[in-house]
C-alpha cells in the first residue's frame, strides 16, 4: 500500500506533460512552445528520477506518528543499511548477529522513540523486512527496507513532551536523518530530525 502511495505522483506526470503537448497542438505554426515542451518534459523526468531514489535513500528512514488519544501509533520505514550496515540476506553469523541486535532494539519503542515519561505499554508491534525471514526469500539485487508499525497504550499521554530519536541515532549510525510526519494535539508537523537536532515536540 505504502508504495503504490508513493508512486501515484510519477504516474501523473506522463498525463500531465501529455495534456501540455495537446495543448500545444492546437497552437499551429508555433514550434518554439513545442521546443519549449520538450525541454519542460525533460525536466520531468529528472524530477521523476530523483524522486525514485529518494523513495530509498541510504542514511535517510521516515517515521509517521499519531498521537489519539492515550493511544500512540508509530511507523518506521528505513532502507537495512541504515540499521544493520547491510541488505543482503544474513549468512554469516556476524551478519545474523547484527540483525539480531537491530531487531532487539526495534522490539523497544520506548527506548527508540524516547517515550519514558507517557508510561506507554506496546499493545501491537509489526517488524518486517526481507532480512528479518531468512533465506527462503532471495530478495538478491532488491533495495532491503526494515519497515516497523507499534501501537502503544500511554497511560500518561498528556506527559508526552517530545519524541527523541537520540537512541536511535546513537545505536543506529549510518542513519543521518529521518523525515518524521507527526499528528498530535496540536496538529500536524512535518520535520527533519537529526543527531544534532533529534527532538520534535507533541
């Protein structure tokens, strides 16, 4: 679903810059604006290009959060690289270890989200990745994300502050920034974090 989401907006644009040339069509004689459409259309498909990419970005994850409520719903989407150094299938036990240990610190969002103070229980946690099933699925040559969904119970969710991402940028280097969306009581925000700057506020 996720990423049907996110390709709806370069499905458009062949529709977009296909009305543009009809447009053009009905303006005879004048192929300077059919020059100009060409070069509009190449411009296009850079953005286009750069988009894909930015759908998996290494050392970028993003993170959605809803707050309702006593209950808090998380999401975190992030190429493996970030989190275990790798995307390949774990073979080696070195490998295995690692992603033992990225799944234990995923398994404790209070940690990783820094939600001490709303005395917040996991009533639901979903982690998945291609790495996480082992080897019978050969996900060889795909881009590997890690993708975690937890629901939380706070008892105390008014105490909710901030959410502080500091554990997870300490535990998980190769993670330069995540792009939260954040719907609390005050409404919606959308913004960078990083190590230096790893808070955002309810």
């Amino acid at each position: 679903m996720r990423r049907l989401l996110l390709a709806l907006p370069f499905a458009l644009l062949p529709l977009v810059a296909a009305q543009a040339s009809d447009h053009d069509g009905h303006d005879h004689g004048h192929s300077h604006s059919h020059a100009h459409d060409h070069a509009h259309d190449h411009d296009h498909d850079h953005d286009h290009d750069h988009d894909s990419l930015g759908a998996h970005e290494h050392g970028v994850a993003q993170l959605n959060a809803v707050l309702d409520g006593q209950t808090l719903e998380l999401e975190l989407v992030s190429p493996a690289m970030n989190l275990v150094g790798f995307e390949h299938a774990a073979s080696s036990d070195a490998d295995k270890a690692k992603v033992a240990s990225a799944r234990a610190l995923l398994e404790k969002p209070q940690e990783l989200f820094g939600l001490a103070a709303g005395n917040c229980s996991t009533s639901k946690q979903e982690l998945e990745s291609p790495l996480f099933e082992g080897a019978k699925h050969s996900h060889e040559g795909e881009h590997s994300d890690i993708h975690a969904h937890y629901q939380l119970d706070c008892k105390q969710a008014n105490a909710l502050k901030q959410l502080d991402l500091g554990t997870l940028f300490k535990h998980f280097p190769a993670t330069e920034k995540v792009q939260v969306q954040l719907i609390g009581p005050n409404g919606q925000q959308g913004v960078e974090l990083t190590p230096a700057q790893p808070t955002l506020g309810f």
